[in-house]
C-alpha cells in the first residue's frame, strides 16, 4: 500500500466479508483506521451486509478520523463526499528520509 500512496493513490478501497466473530469488529476497526493514518490517505472499507458479519463498513479520513460507520450485519448504505485536499505526504516524505 505504501506504494500505491507513493505513486498518487488518494483513496484505497477495501472490500471484505470478513467473519471475525464479534470480538473481531474492534479489531478490524482499528487496522483501517490506522492505515488511514499511516499513510494519510482515505481508506474506504465495505463488508458484506451478512447477519453473521462482525466487521464495520466505513470509511476513514487521512487523519484517522472516521466519516462513516454502518452496523455490521444490517444492509445499508452511505455516502460521503471527500476532501482530496486532506490527502499529505508528510509521512512518506519523513520515510523516505529515514531510508537514505
């Protein structure tokens, strides 16, 4: 992924049916809000809308912050209009320094 942001990607799309049991949907939560962060891009993740499904559907901000969140396990949808201004490469530039 760190890649795909380094040549332009603003927006990564994350399609899952992920069935991680209820425990999971903490977890799962946190890893894309995260990656979010890290690479300071949109992730947008959807899950399948299952009853068994624990995992969310939303999409994440460049800076972790969440801008929806849909109940997993209920059909829904969302809609959201996003900022590309708020994409930065200040992370990548500050690894790209601790490489050379």
């Amino acid at each position: 992924m760190v890649r795909l942001a380094v040549i332009g990607a603003e927006l990564f799309l994350h399609l899952n049916s992920g069935r991680a049991g209820p425990s999971g949907f903490a977890t799962w939560r946190s890893h894309l809000i995260s990656r979010a962060a890290e690479l300071q891009r949109f992730v947008a993740s959807a899950n399948a809308a299952a009853p068994d499904q624990h995992c969310p559907s939303l999409i994440v901000g460049p800076g972790g912050d969440v801008i929806v969140e849909l109940t997993p396990g209920e059909p829904a949808m969302a809609r959201a209009e996003l900022d590309l201004q708020m994409v930065s490469d200040h992370y990548l530039e500050q690894r790209r320094t601790d490489l050379v």
